[in-house]
C-alpha cells in the first residue's frame, strides 16, 4: 500500500482510538499532520498571547520545520498504530 493511502488510513483511524490520548500526544499528533500535509509551518505564532492552546500547536509544528512530509507520514501512521495497539 502506498504511504498516502497508509497515512490517510490512520488519519481515519486516530478518530477511533480505543482512549484519547494525553494532550502531549495530541500535539505530536498534530504536528506530524500538519507537517505531512501542508510542510513547513507557515505564517506567525499565534497573534493571542492568551490562546494557549493554538500557541502550543504551532510551536509543536513549528519545532518540525525541515522534516521531509514523507517521514511525517510514516511517523504519524507509527504513532497512530502504537496507540491503536
């Protein structure tokens, strides 16, 4: 199966996950997304000082700057099968 279709399965299957997982995962979770669909994080930090959350997001995207979208991909399918298991 092609890494597409692997990374677009897990996508579909971090949605069922037995147990949601911690917030840290969650952010690792995102960024990996985020960095196999779009790159490199684009665009300035949030402009809310306030806003935590979306702050944490992109600092966690932000801290992948220069991974390959394909290792994006086979590292989110990974984690996503770990936390399936």
């Amino acid at each position: 199966m092609e890494l597409q279709q692997q990374f677009e399965n897990a996508i579909a299957e971090s949605k069922t996950l037995p147990e949601r997982p911690s917030n840290e995962t969650l952010l690792q979770l995102y960024s990996l997304y985020k960095q196999a669909s779009e790159g490199d994080a684009n665009g300035e930090a949030p402009a809310n000082p306030f806003d935590f959350v979306a702050k944490a997001k992109y600092e966690a995207w932000e801290a992948l700057r220069g991974m390959r979208k394909e290792k994006a991909m086979q590292e989110y399918i990974d984690l996503v099968k770990k936390l399936s298991s």
